[in-house]
C-alpha cells in the first residue's frame, strides 16, 4: 500500500484483535513514489525478509530497491532486463535470494545478492 511517498506492508492477523485485522510489518521508504513512477508497472512484491522490493514492467524490465541497512536515506535500486524484447511479463515472485520473471516463452531465475 502506498502512503504519501513510501510504501508500507500489511499482513492479515490470523487471530483479529480489537485493534485491527491488520498488522505493519515493514516501510519501504520512498518506494511509493519510486512505484508511482513506473507507468508500465505491472507487479510490485518484496522479498519475506524484506531485505529488497521489486517492481517488474509489462515487459523486459525488473526493478530491484534494496531497503538500507543503516538507516541511510538513500536506497540502491538495479534494473534486470530480459533477453526478449516482444514477450509480456506474465508472472513474477521474489524470495529471500531469488527473483522469478515468467514469459509464456520461458522463465527467468535471477539471483539477488
């Protein structure tokens, strides 16, 4: 979700308390702006230990933002760009080290350190 210029990371409560049915668990800081950038945006997910958060266009292109771990306000971003220039990008997930960018012509592994 995006607020003002970050975007933050809600998870559902398995057992809803009286605060909410919600719980923050983590703030991308300036992403949401960053996200509201890309007009080919077509999926948007972080890694589960929230170490980095991708943003991957329509096509060729997989954006990495590693969140800083010194509190620094600078985030260092990478760009992946696929091989093919005509295939849609048609499902995309990230693990801690991994991310994975589907094509209906094939899928692409790229490791993030």
């Amino acid at each position: 979700m995006r607020h003002d210029v970050d975007a933050l990371l809600w998870q559902p409560r398995s057992q809803p308390n009286n605060d909410s049915e919600w719980k923050h668990v983590g703030t991308f800081n300036a992403l949401g702006y960053v996200q509201a950038s890309k007009q080919n945006r077509k999926f948007s997910t972080c890694s589960p230990d929230m170490k980095y958060a991708a943003i991957c266009d329509n096509t060729r292109h997989a954006y990495i933002y590693y969140q800083p771990d010194d509190g620094a306000a600078n985030a260092v971003q990478q760009v992946f760009t696929l091989d093919s220039q005509d295939s849609s990008i048609i499902g995309f997930q990230t693990t801690n080290k991994r991310m994975y960018v589907l094509t209906p012509e094939s899928i692409t592994v790229v490791t993030v350190v």
